[in-house]
C-alpha cells in the first residue's frame, strides 16, 4: 500500500516492549499509523516520554495522550500508591491488575478510530506471560470486537472492526526477535511497573523479570537500563 | 434490604433527567448508590454541577467525577467546538453523538464495580427517543454484559454482572410519571446540550425538544430554567 490507498489503524502505544512491537508490526503491514497512550494516573507515567520518543522514531501519523484520572477508583498498584508493586512473580491474577484497563483503552481507542475513519485498532494484549490479566485473554478480545460492531457509527453501517493482537501467543523471546528484525531499538522502550523518575528500570517486578528473561531466551543482550547497574 | 444486606450498584448519572431517574430507582430497589460522573471535555460541562446536587440529594454513599479528555478525539457536537449543536430534531445518527462514549462510561463504571466488590452498574439509556445513537440499543448492552463477565476478575471468578438499564424501553413522559413517583424534583437537574454558563437550558436542542415534549405529554408543569423566560 502507498499513499492514499493506506488503510488508517489505531494503535494502544504504552511505551513498554509490547506495545513498541505492536506498533513496528501495524507499519510494517502498511498501515498509517496514529498512536494512542493513556495517561491514567500510572506510578510509571515516565512510560509515557518512551512512548513520544517511539511515537516520532516510527514517524507516526499522530500521537494523541488521553489522560483519565483512573487513580479516582483504585484497587491496583499501578494505581493506588498505597499499594506496593510486588518485586517477586505473583500466581493468580496479580495486584498490578488495573480493573478495566483495556476495556477502558480499547474504548478510546475505538472512538478514535471511529472519528478517522479507520476500522484497524491495534493492541499489545500477551496471554503467554500475562495470564493472569482477565482483559488480556483472546475470549476477551473476541468479545470486545463483537462490541465495537454494535457500539459505533461504522458498525452499524456494515463496517467491520479488527482488533488486531498479533502477540497475543507470541512468548517474550519471539517478540522481541520480531521486533528486531523491523529495526526496534528497545534501548527507548520502558517496561518497568515501578520505575525511578529518570526512567532506570527497578529490575524486580513482574513486567522487568519477564522483559529480562525474554532478552535472555532471546539471546540478545539486554539494552534496559537497570536502576542498579546503568 | 437494610444496612449490611444492601447491595452495592454504580450508576452513572450525568446530571440529566433520565440518569436521576435511574439513581432514584436503583435506590428505590435498595441498592447501595455510588455515582459516577464523568467530566469529558462536553460543552455542557455545567452538568456536573447538577450532578453534584442530585448525589447530595439522594445520600449516594459516594460520588466521583472522572476526567477525560475526549475533546482531544473530536468527532462530535458536545466535544468539538467547531461543530455546531443542531437547533432541530435530526434524522439517523445526530452530530451530538460522541463516538464510543457509553463504551467508554460502562468501562469505567465496571472498573469501580470491581474494586468495590459490586456486580450492579445502572445506565439511563433509551433506545426510544434517541434511538440514533448506537450504543443505547438493547442489543449494544446485552453485548457489553457479555464483555463485562469476561473482562474482570470477579466475571472470571464466576460473578455475574448486571448492566442495568430500566429505562430502555420507556418514553420520556413516563420516566418523567415514575421518577416523581420516587420523589425526583426535575428542576435540578439538566439536560440541555447548549446551556448557558448559569446552567440554563437552550429550549432548542434535541435534548431540550425531548424534555419539553415529555412534560408535556406527562402532563406535568415543565420546571426546567430556559434562557429566553428564566
């Protein structure tokens, strides 16, 4: 596709390895790219200058920042300041679990799509190592498509809507090798749930442990910049 | 139900007519009210002031407003300011209609019914006299129970959730009967999407038509404040 006959997608763009990926995978099919991140009260809001940085790197079309006061409800640490960020791997579904959060995204991401015109969203959702996240799951997925169908303007004039979650079975290592061979620099990415206000990774929670181990299984040398060793 | 018995229901209340109502029937059915508002960049911002108001009124145990930027995506006459409120009724899906938007309120909505331990979210849709606007259809929200059950913790743990929708199927004049049943005073609320910055209604808008007409065909003296004979 060149030029005016590109379709338009939506991509959810956290700044974090995932979301990066995502975003390198959406160009690479030739999509127009418009970016989306969300602002939501997240103790890791330095994610959000990754995101710029990646945003211009990829030459997106548009990068919109949505801010919602989602700190307002709580019950995550991501959240609640209260609530400390586990430094070892939890079962179950963890307490970095933000109630509705991609519920919540792919709705905005949805009206966006809607006011450009596009029907593509794009989202990093991964049920390998995050299983434990109920809105990461392909059931979930599948049932927000059949959603937005009824939910929009272009729905209910017969267009179809794709949530587009290529890594959704894809384990850290393949997404990182795929994401390498489209020219990722994950040096600019940040993936840490709790990290310093100059963006130095803490290395110890869930999203780090699985981010390094990823690097490893991959074997490529870990770009991230720890808190302890930069 | 009485005291610890009490169940626990999130109702979005915009400040308007039908979303009174559906706060004053979730308390009649004895529910535990948590109000939830959101402020998104709408030109009728002056809403959230009646909100206020009506929350104190009816002892909600709690009452939050969210912040969103939704002026940032456009695409409708309540968040573009370049795109006029239309003065008369309109054919097919109106330019008042903001893309996404109920997607995006019940998301939020489920997000605090999850942290507050509560399966019971009340919207005061109508798919009669705004049947324009896509995600008021039954069909829509029998789509976003669906989702609900599959994007949460408590869904996965075999709750089930209940989007609650009493008004769906009622025409104005009869939710005007039943909320002053449940001792609604309508003069405090607002439904007008133009009004002044004192919080008087335009009379002209699609909102303000239906109101008008509902008093009318209830048979009830009209409370609301206009701008031309406040």
């Amino acid at each position: 596709m060149t030029g005016s006959e590109q379709k338009k997608a939506v991509i959810l763009l956290s700044g974090g390895l995932d979301s990066t990926t995502v975003l390198a995978i959406a160009r690479d099919m030739g999509f127009q790219c418009y970016a989306l991140s969300v602002q939501y009260g997240q103790r890791h809001e330095v994610e959000l200058e990754a995101a710029s940085r990646i945003a211009r790197q990829f030459g997106v079309v548009e990068h919109k920042v949505c801010h919602i006061n989602l700190d307002l409800i709580g019950g995550s640490a991501l959240t609640d300041p209260e609530i400390a960020v586990p430094t070892e791997l939890s079962e179950g579904i963890p307490v970095t679990y933000v109630p509705a959060r991609n519920t919540l995204f792919l709705s905005l991401a949805l009206g966006w799509a809607e006011v450009l015109g596009s029907t593509d969203i794009f989202i990093g959702v991964n049920a390998v190592d995050y299983s434990g996240y109920p809105d990461c799951r392909p059931e979930f997925i599948r049932e927000f498509q059949r959603l937005a169908a009824l939910a929009t303007k272009c729905g209910v004039e017969g267009s179809t809507i794709t949530i587009h979650t290529p890594l959704i079975d894809w384990s850290k290592d393949s997404i990182i090798r795929r994401g390498m061979e489209l020219g990722v620099d994950y040096s600019q990415t940040l993936s840490c749930y709790n990290p310093d206000k100059n963006g130095l990774a803490c290395g110890v929670c869930d999203a780090c442990r699985l981010r390094r181990k990823g690097f490893e299984q991959a074997a490529v040398p870990d770009p991230t910049r720890y808190q302890d060793c930069s």
